[in-house]
C-alpha cells in the first residue's frame, strides 16, 4: 500500500514541478523567487489543516518546508533572466 502511495506521490510532484516551472516563466528577477511572506502563509495553512485532519502538524510542517525550499533550489538553478 505504501509502494502505491509514494508512485501517486511522486506523480504529484511532476505535476506541482510543471506548474512550478509555469510560475517561473512569469518572474522578471531572480529576488521575486523568495516570498517569505507567502510561506509563512502556506505554512500557517497547513497546520490549521493538519489540526484540522488530526495530522501531526510538525510532520506536515517539515515535509512542506523542506518541498518550498527543495523548490526555491530548484528555481534559482532553473532560473533564466529575460
């Protein structure tokens, strides 16, 4: 059952990469990459549902911190001036 998850997790990710890859296409400079307002607000959300969900909030807090920052990496090597 968990081999099956991670393959729903991991098309997930193509996904969020390719809708990623669109928001980066629309930033003019690299600054506009880091939105440390945003993640705060994105992490805020996720504990109120994790709460909401009865899912340990720290879990959820880690795995969406390390994928915002995974992805920041990710945007800032991908980066192209226009």
């Amino acid at each position: 059952k968990l081999d099956i998850l991670d393959n729903k997790i991991i098309n997930l990710i193509k996904i969020r990469t390719t809708l990623v890859n669109d928001v980066l296409k629309l930033k003019k400079f690299k600054k506009d990459i880091v939105d440390k307002k945003r993640i705060n607000s994105i992490l805020k959300k996720i504990k109120k549902q994790s709460l909401q969900k009865n899912i340990d909030p720290v879990i959820t807090y880690k795995i969406w911190k390390n994928m915002i920052w995974t992805y920041i990496d990710y945007e800032r090597r991908n980066f192209k001036k226009k």
